[in-house]
C-alpha cells in the first residue's frame, strides 16, 4: 500500500486559523515555501523536531500571507543555480526523506 497509510497526515477545516491547534499539541509548524527568510531543509533535518507538521502549498501561487503568518517557519529545498521551484509532489517526496525519523 501506499504511504497513506504509513505517514500521519490531517487536513484541518479552519485554514489557517487551525494551525494553532497544532501548535498547542507541540508541534513545529513549517511551510514549504520559498520566502527571503525561509531556512534550508537540511537545517531544519539537523533540529530534529519531536513533533513537525509542514504545510504544503499550491504549485502557481504558492500560500498566503495569512499562512505564512501562522506559521512557525518556511523552509526551502537548497537547489542549484538557476533552478527556482519543484512541484509540489517532488517537493514533499525530498522533505520526507530528508526529515524521516532515524534511529
């Protein structure tokens, strides 16, 4: 089967404004989105949050501002020169293996 049933994933009915529920239960919460603060994802790896819910945007326009807002961090995929993006599906199969738990 798939990773559906593997990977804790949650989709919440009040956006953005349930993130905070997620914050009161300890979690990191971190935007894939490529913004002037946004740190790499290999240092994000290096933390190695107890608990982290990332938040994946649209491909076009990316998240809103409220988003952003609510969020504890963005985070971006360190890329070579002249590469700007991934889509949205590559780019959540590398923060996966970058941020999977080790032992």
């Amino acid at each position: 089967m798939g990773t559906v049933f593997q990977v804790p994933w949650a989709r919440l009915e009040s956006w953005p404004g349930d993130l905070a529920v997620l914050k009161e239960q300890g979690f990191t919460v971190a935007a894939m989105e490529l913004t002037g603060d946004a740190v790499d994802l290999d240092d994000l790896a290096a933390r190695n949050p107890d608990r982290l819910a990332l938040v994946l945007g649209t491909e076009g326009a990316g998240m809103s501002a409220e988003t952003l807002a609510a969020v504890d961090l963005a985070v971006k995929i360190p890329m070579r020169a002249g590469v700007d993006s991934l889509n949205v599906a590559a780019a959540s199969a590398v923060a996966f293996w970058e941020l999977r738990p080790r032992a």
